[in-house]
C-alpha cells in the first residue's frame, strides 16, 4: 500500500514539475491550455491534450510579467572613464615654433646677451614643459616659460630648438631649428699693458 502511495506522489510530483516546465517555456503572447484530471487510479493528469473520454478541467495560468533589462549605473560610470582618458590623450600641439631670432639671423650684441623666445599653439598645457636646447646642448630642463635670456654669448654661428614634454618625460612636439650668428666687438689689447684681458 505505501508503494502505490509512493508512485502516486512520484507522479503527482512529475506532473507539477511538467506543468513548471510548461509554463516557463511557453512566451507570455502564445499560451497554450493546459488541463487537469484523473485517470482511472485516481491520480492527477496535467496535459494539454485531455483524453476523449474523461472530463477535464482547464488550469488557469496567470500572464508572465516581464521586467525590463536593469543597467547599474556603476557599471556605466566605468565604461566613461575609458572615453575620458581617451579624450585626454588626444590632445595635440597644433605648432611650435622659434619666434627669436629668425632663421639665418644676424644678432649684433657686444655683450652677447640675447633673450630667445618660443612660440606654442595651443597653450602649454599645466602638466608639459619644455626644454632647450643651444647647439645641441639642453639650457633649459622642464620649463614652464616660452622665453629665456642667454648672457655672454660667444660670437658665431648657433643653432637653436626646444621639445614639449608631458610629466612622463615623453616629447610631444618638436620645434623647428634655427640658426642665427652673434656679432660681437673683437677687443685687441696689449697684452704688456692689460694681460689676461680676453681677444674677441
């Protein structure tokens, strides 16, 4: 007797999880009748297709609901910072140029000072510097300013340029080079009357 029991609540058992199974398959627009009744046993059917014979009852389902696709902002504000980065990074120097002296330039300074300066586009930004470089020497490391002065400047030729770097040392931009040439006096003394004075 607990046998049959048994299977009864095996088969009541299977038939729920059917009906389960049914309901989550089917889509909320094409509902198909599922129906109830008892087969000669005794025991419960589930099905969509009742027997002829035998009066069945339909199961009444309610309407799935269904909720929209949840997106966490969190995840969203993530996604951005990318972009964002991208956005810095794509900043770019549009020129940079020597604005003094001109190319070729003849500079008559008998103390040879001379105040050479740079000119950038856009803006140097808060994070760059720039740095110079006179004949292929660095002057001037990680500078703020476009302009600076050179005192006691040898006569002859020069060449002049400078770079634009970000605060990872990288070089963003090169200027053009130019070349210009200090005049200076040439002092010829006598050396039994003034020594150690310098000829230029």
């Amino acid at each position: 007797m607990y046998e049959c029991q048994d299977l009864i609540k095996v088969s009541i058992m299977r038939a729920f999880l059917l009906l389960l199974s049914l309901l989550v398959v089917t889509t909320a627009t094409s509902w198909a009748k599922i129906y109830t009744w008892k087969d000669a046993s005794g025991r419960t059917i589930y099905g969509d297709t009742p027997p002829e014979q035998k009066k069945a009852k339909e199961v009444k389902t309610q309407e799935l609901t269904i909720v929209p696709g949840f997106k966490d902002p969190s995840l969203e504000a993530k996604t951005a910072k990318p972009e964002q980065q991208e956005d810095e990074e794509e900043f770019t120097y549009k020129s940079f140029k020597v604005s003094y002296p001109n190319n070729d330039e003849a500079i008559r300074a008998n103390d040879g000072n001379i105040t050479i300066a740079f000119e950038l586009e856009p803006a140097l930004q808060a994070n760059d510097s720039v740095s110079i470089y006179l004949d292929g020497k660095k002057i001037v490391e990680d500078g703020k300013s476009l302009s600076t002065s050179l005192s006691n400047l040898d006569r002859g030729s020069h060449s002049l340029f400078a770079v634009v770097k970000n605060n990872k040392g990288d070089v963003l931009l090169n200027s053009n080079t130019v070349s210009f040439h200090m005049l200076r006096n040439s002092i010829i003394t006598n050396p039994a009357t003034n020594p150690g004075s310098p000829t230029r």
